[in-house]
C-alpha cells in the first residue's frame, strides 16, 4: 500500500510542485502553455492531451527531468556481469578502466538526478528550466539520445524493472497541469525573491527557506482574459 500511495500520489505531487515553482519563476513561460491551452479551448482528451499540446509536453518532460522526485534508485545484479563504460575512467591508483564488474547479488546505484543534468550528456545550460529544448530540432543531444528511456531522462529508470505507472503519472500530471494553468495565474506568495531549497521528508520536496514543513505557499488569481 506505500507503494501505491508513493507512485499514485507523492511523486505526481512533487512534479506538479517543481512544475508550478517554474511557471512561476518564468511568467513568459506560464503565459505561453496557458496560451496554448486557452487556443486549443475544449478540455483534452486522452489522445489529444499526448499529441496536441506539444508545448504542455515540453513543460512536462523539462519537470521530470531537472526535477526527478526520486534522486536516486538501487538495482541488484540477478547473475555476475561486466558493465560497459562510455569513456574510460582512471581510478586513484591511476589504472585506466572501461569496464565494472559487478558480481551476484551486487546493489548498484542510480543516480537519476546526476544523469538526467549531467553537463556532458546534456550541455552546458541543461540546470536552466528550458521547455523549448524538446521543440527545437537538435534540442536533444546526440549523447541523451542514446540514453534508452522515456524520454531519455531517467526518472522513471529503465529495463525491466521500470515504473509501471509512468503513462498514468504523465498523463495524470498533465491533465492537472493544464486544469490549473488554463484557470489561474500563479505568483510567489512573498513575491519573485522568495527562495526555495530541498526540504528532507519521505521524499525530497521543495520548501520555501527559513519556513518549517515542505509546503511552497503560492498566490493565485483567475484568469480573466
């Protein structure tokens, strides 16, 4: 049952936070997906909620991939394996390697967050909040491209232990997403200066600095055109 409270709510929760905290930190941005919400009018359907708002996508994936709610997972080697490096690696007794062995039963961790803005796979400016790089034609460098996961991000892992769940969480995220940004205008509630850090609960949350708890309070109005 933690499991599927994890899964069905604390994760798409965290996602749609960070979502909020960066529409709100660039309104040019929250104007451009309610713009594109308000032009398509009616309320999307599945279908068209995966293939008609490419904009609304770009917002989603940026999210899940500057902001994974998980850091980090753990998998456990099923047989002895030798895993492939992409660059060889010195250690510190200055032996060059290109491989890991990893025996049975050894645990190997993920670090999703590390990856998924890691400068050498993804460039130099992938920790700025940038939609507009799953629009562009060459937006996605080659190096993420050979990354083989949703996306080339992995926030929901990979293989064939990878998160059940993930269309429902996108789908899901998307559709409050686009509810609450078609309707409202969001702000900082102390304003464009309010800074927020990494509070430490079940899982990492956003919080606003100096405040105890992990709520990130916003002022909101309705659109009114």
């Amino acid at each position: 049952m933690k499991v599927l409270l994890v899964a069905g709510y604390e994760m798409t929760s965290i996602s749609m936070t960070w979502a909020l905290l960066e529409l709100v930190s660039n309104p040019d941005m929250q104007s451009k997906l309610r713009q594109e919400l308000l032009v398509f009018g009616e309320e999307p359907m599945f279908d068209q909620q995966q293939h008609s708002l490419p904009y609304l996508d770009a917002v989603v994936h940026e999210t899940l991939q500057v902001h994974p709610p998980l850091t980090d997972f753990v998998r456990m080697a099923n047989e002895d394996d030798i895993i492939p490096l992409s660059e060889p690696i010195v250690t510190q007794s200055g032996e060059v390697i290109n491989s890991i062995s990893a025996a049975h039963g050894t645990k190997i961790g993920i670090p999703v967050s590390c990856i998924n803005r890691s400068t050498k796979i993804w460039g130099a400016d992938v920790k700025v909040f940038c939609p507009e790089c799953w629009l562009e034609e060459d937006g996605i460098p080659k190096k993420a491209q050979d990354i083989q996961a949703y996306q080339h991000i992995l926030t929901f892992v990979d293989s064939p232990r990878t998160c059940l769940g993930k269309g429902f969480a996108v789908a899901e995220f998307k559709a409050v997403m686009s509810v609450l940004v078609k309707n409202f205008v969001f702000e900082m509630r102390d304003g464009p200066d309010t800074q927020v850090e990494l509070g430490r609960g079940f899982l990492p949350r956003p919080k606003i600095v100096g405040e105890e708890g992990t709520n990130v309070p916003l002022h909101l109005c309705q659109y009114e055109g």
